[in-house]
C-alpha cells in the first residue's frame, strides 16, 4: 500500500491535485498495488470526481456538526467523497484525547483512520486506540529524502514489534524520505504493510515514474 | 452586504451547502443586495461551480506553499474558487502575528480579508492591519438569537467609533443572534455596513424567507 | 494515595497554598496516608519551604533548557522543590508526542510523572508510554461533586481492566467529583491505588476535616 | 530601561536565577538605570524574596482564578512577588483577544503589561490595546547576537512612527539580539526607551559586567 501525502505543496494543489492523482490511479491500475492520496481539503471533491483511487483527508477534527468555523468535519470530507483520513501527521499533532475521539468519529461515518505516530513507543500508544492504519515518520528525516527504511530501520523493526503486541491487526506503514523503489521493498521486509510518501513523489520530476518504481517495489 | 457562515452545521453541509448557496445566489438576483457564502473547506469547490455569488473560506493558516500537512493553503481556497476569507472567527481565534500574516496572504493572493473580533478594543487593533473587512462579535450571543444590534448596541457604536480613529475605509459588520430583518435594520443604522450571519439563517425553516428579509432590510 | 491539586483557585494560591498544604501535612502525619499537593508553578517554592509533603508541579512543558519563554521547565520546579509534576490535565491537555516527551524528561529529572486521562481507551495508551501514576478524570464530573466512583463506577473498572492488560505496575488514581469518604472508600474498592481531587478540598469549608476524612476512608 | 528575560535558560534557572538577579540589582543601584528582571515562574518567588528590583512573570494566562490546572494566574504571580508580566513572547505567542484580556487583568491586578510584538503593523495593532510597555524584536534575530537596532533600525523607527500615531504614550523597547553597549545606545537614538535582552546577558561570560556596559549605554 502507498499512500501519497499532498501535504500543501503547490505541485500538488488545485488543478495539479487532480493531474497527480490521475497519475497515482494509472499506476493502480496498472499495477495493482493500492495507491491512495490525501489531498488538501479544498482539492477532496474535484480529485474523488476525477479518479476512482482511495481519496483520504489530510485531517479532521475532533468534532460532531455545530458551531466550530474554520474546522474539518468528518461528515464533509465524507461526503466530499474521502474514503479515509490521516490523524495526528508530525506537521498536525494532536491531542492524545483528540486521536481517541477522531479515531471513533472516524469508524462512526466509516472512514479509514490513518494515524501518524513520531517513534516506536507513540506508535504503540496509538495502537490500543484501534486506528485502521499506523504511519510511523520519525519528524527529523521527512523532506530530507534520506530513509527511514535504510537510516533508521531500528525505529521500524521496533515499531512492528511493540505495536503487535497490543494490536495484532492493525496495518503499520512507514514513512519520511523514502525516495526510491529500494527504500519501500526495504519498508516492507521490515515488517511495514507499505508506506507514507510525500516529497519523494510530489517534488519528483516525473512523478508518474517514481510511483510506479514504488509500486512495483511494493510488489517485492 | 450579508456574509453567511455555514460553520460546521449539517444543515449546510455537502449537497445542502449548495443548496443554501442556491438560496442565497437568489436572493442575491432578486433584491441586488450581496450576499455572500463561507462553506466549509470541502465543500468550496462544489459551491462555487453552482453559483456565481462570493463565496468565502471560513479560514486559511498563516502558510506558503511546503510541508503543512491538515492546514489550509489561501491558493488552495483561491483555486478553488473563494474570493475571500474569514480570519480569526470566535471559534476559530489565531495569534495575533498569524492574523497580521494572513491578512497579507490575501492580499497577495487578491482574496478579500474578513477579520473577526470580540469587541470594540480588538476590533480597533484588528482594523490597524488593514483588513477588508472586519466583522465585530460579541461571542456571548453568538447562536443565542439575541441579536447584537439589539441587546448590545454600544458594542457596536463604540466599535464603529474606534475603528474609524484608526481606519476610515474598511467595512465594518456585526453579528452575534441576528434573526430577523429588524436587527439587521438596526445594525445599520448604528454605521456599520451589513451583518455576519450564521444559525439566523442556517438553521431557520425557511432559509430563503429569512436571506430575503434579511435582504430588504438591507436595502433599508 | 490523595493527591490534592490547588487547579488556579483562589482558596489555594499564594499565602492561602501555604495554609493548605500545612493541612495536608497534618493529615499526612497523622494518618500515615500520604497526601500530595499540586500548587501553582509560582506557589512551589513557597510551599515546598513550608512543608514535608509531596509537592507537584501541575504541568511542565516538553523542553530543555533554552530559549522557551513563558514555559515550564522541568527542571525549574525540580529545582524549586517538587518531586513530580501532573501531565495532560483535562484543562491542559497535550499531545500525544509531548505527554511521551514528557514522561522521558521527568525520568530524566527523577520527577513522579502522574499522566491524567479522559477514559480507559485514553488511559491504556497512556499506560503503554510507562509512567508512574494514571489518573482517570471524566472531565464531564469535574468539580461537579458527582463522584466518579458513584456515578461511573465502570468508567473505573475498564479503567483498570485495560490498563492492567498492558502495564501491570503503573499506580491507577481516579478523580473528578470526589467529595465525600466514602467515593474514595468506592474508589479503592474498584481496584484504584487512591485518588486526585481538587474543588472537593480546596473548597470545602474545612478543608483540613475532609482531607482528613478522605485519609481515613484511604485506610479502608 | 533593560529588562532580562530569563527564558528557560539553565544560565537561569533556580540558585542560579537568584545569582543573575543579584547582579541586576547591583547595576541598578550602581547606575541608576531601571533593571527588571523576567524569570521563570518557579523562581518569582525566590528572586523577589532576594532582590529589591522590578521581576516581571515571563507570561500570564488570560484567566481568573478557577479551574485551570497548570495555567499562570496573573494573582498568583503578583502574590510571589512579580510587578509585571511580559505578555505574548514570539516564544509563547497569544491569541488577539487573550492578548487583549490579559492587558486588562494585568491592570486590575496592578502588573505592568510589557507585550512583545514581532514588527510594525504588529506592535501598532498591540499599541491599541493600551499596554504599558511595548517591545519590538524581530524573531529571526532573537538569539543570534545581530542586533536589531544595527541590522534592521529600519524596524525600530518604523514602529516608533507607527506606534506614536495611535499612542502618544506607552513605553517602547527593542529587542533581539542587543548584545553590546552600543547596541542599547543605538535603539535609543532610533526612538525607544529601553530594551527587551536574554541570551546577550544570561549567556555571557560575565553577566555583570555586559549588563553594567549596557547600563552605562543607557544613560548616553
């Protein structure tokens, strides 16, 4: 599985939020691997309108509908057409309390909860709470491209471990600087389920290409 | 001028924002008196392809283009289709160098700024950074159906009075319990220049009646 | 265990903080419970002079020593004369990452860190990051007088249940609406080590009388 | 006028904290130059128990006294001895409305108000607000050893220009990185009264000494 992170990089909003995403549902459907993308807010309707590839929410809020201008209702990114959304990203942490209540929000309007966790001992933290997904990013290396999978493999090999022994179920992917094909298959043979991308995709040249070199990584 | 905020209500959520923004478009083509929309983040995109009223974000963050994962880009509002935004909405307050910083966003952005206050003294520094817009609200009416310009008319002259001190051209707008067209007709008359309005008008049996007479009373 | 935290209330800051730990050290002495107090970061000090009783912070931030102004070191209240520090009160709660950064630091610092939590899904993630104490706070019964062992017994033995799964040793607390002997009788008898309190005693008209029937009650 | 802020610095934390204090004072008696110091909240207690000059709290929460676990109430802060409180440090930046709020708390308890601003359109915004003390510091220069009022005196007139315009009166300092005599001498050509300093003192080799150098800069 290969989650693509827009995060609010201007190669990745308004009208190139769709062309990236319809080059994420080519290699899907090319491939088979599961290719999903979190745009931003603004982009989730006009993206699910344009593909047919798992669309998640970068975030939502801790909230039921009412009065609370400015936030992110599970409810409007569901019916916007998101199948899923991240929680708690390093560049959006939240509230222990906050993931608790997303995470049941989430399961409540049947929306994937993927919940983004900094090292070993959040992530298992995290894992009693029951998310559909585990993203562990150590903050330090996202955007640098140099790889948690083959500069920190203790942090995964760690994470797997600790977080099975509270949720046997739970997907656990991985993510910060993974840049290549090689960098996912070593994600993978780690004890991770996929990973957590962003740069490396978005800020790659040919974006087409790079995700389909981890696709088919993914693949083994 | 009549801004709608949708908040977070189901009653303006997904297909029934467009529809209230439906609404609102004909009042707007009936009375030509502006009235402009602030629909949730997701649903801006669908809103803005169904009418050709302005339509606002409820809030951006105070951010350029990079790693921001969950927050709110004004180009992504902007491309969207926004025209504007709300700034530091009761319920969604901001620092005040974040407040500064997006309202210069904006600028750059050409998106009409629309800064929130909670009395005249904030109001007053609010209207030193040069907004479009400020909209002044008590919050201890807001959603209460006492309107401002009722129960509190003092909030809003000594508001208007301070603002112009220091400002003489930006608009000014009140909200906080408007419910009907005689609380609009008296905010009015206290020198502002139209209302922010939110349950008054999301929440009534008759969203159209109550935009209509909301409307004519503008008109005065 | 009888934790009392002084929260901000007037009965409990300055002089009147010294008064009431010097209640609480009576108790403690005569009943050979022991009773903790949590003043205000400026009422440490002061208190840790008067007393021989366990003092907490009510709060420390997740930093080291720099350029963090205006926030709560560690080190500063170690300093200043407490043994440990409440973490993620429900009126200051944290974020995931911090409260485990948190419980790092005070390791560091030899400080008790005592974690607070809203519910047992909350409290068994808390359970998994290892600190010394947990304490279970509906936040809906907070200085309600409602005692949560009356009202939510259940709230309590989940508690237990799930935190006992995954951390055998932590101290499990509980608190909110404690106000009489016989909830923290209820308390102990729920499989709790002891309980935090706060309005129960700082604003009882003899606070030395209920601390003391509190203690009493903890004697079983 | 020099105030010091302490920050979270070990140089000023605890024992050590009473020591910087301690070299305040004899500056201030030696020179007559007004030397206020700013340290932790743990330590207001401690310092003003040692020494017979202004301490000001590093931050107060816009709060009264109630129910707010390990917030800083302005009362308690005042009872540990502080006259003054620094208000929405670029460290620890405020909400507009607390900004406001916390200026009129600090009045009704009698505390000067010294809020920090980040440039000009910020530190007018704030002049509004009527506090007692302004300082301006640019916060990509906090901590760097370049000073503002060499580096960017263009900040430093701008905001004197600003903030005179709507308040004839409040007291304006400078701040970020003032780390010789002739830096403080520079920003009282350019317009203030005094500066906002930490790392330039608490981190010299001798405190003292830098702190008589700027002292003696004071009175030009």
């Amino acid at each position: 599985m290969v989650i693509v992170n827009f995060k609010t990089y201007s190669e990745a909003t308004g009208s190139r939020a769709v062309e990236l995403a319809r080059k994420a549902e080519k290699v899907n459907s090319e491939t088979g691997v599961s290719v999903g993308v979190a745009p931003q807010f603004a982009d989730i309707a006009t993206v699910t309108e344009a593909v047919d590839i798992p669309v998640l929410a970068q975030h939502v809020d801790p909230i039921r509908p009412g009065g609370f201008t400015g936030h992110v209702l599970a409810k409007s990114v569901k019916e916007a057409g998101a199948v899923g959304t991240l929680i708690n990203h390093s560049e959006r942490q939240l509230k222990l309390s906050d993931i608790d209540e997303i995470i049941k929000l989430a399961r409540e309007e049947n929306l994937l909860s993927c919940v983004c966790a900094n090292n070993p001992s959040v992530s298992t933290a995290v894992a009693t709470l029951r998310p559909d997904i585990i993203a562990v990013e150590p903050p330090e290396l996202i955007g640098t491209g140099i790889s948690v999978s083959k500069a920190k493999p203790e942090v995964i090999t760690e994470t797997v471990r600790l977080v099975r022994e509270v949720n046997p179920k739970v997907t656990i992917l991985c993510g910060a600087g993974i840049s290549r094909g090689e960098d996912v298959a070593a994600a993978l043979k780690l004890g991770t389920q996929g990973v957590l991308v962003a740069s490396g995709i978005v800020k790659a040249k040919d974006q087409y290409a790079i995700m389909r070199e981890f696709a088919d990584a993914s693949k083994g």
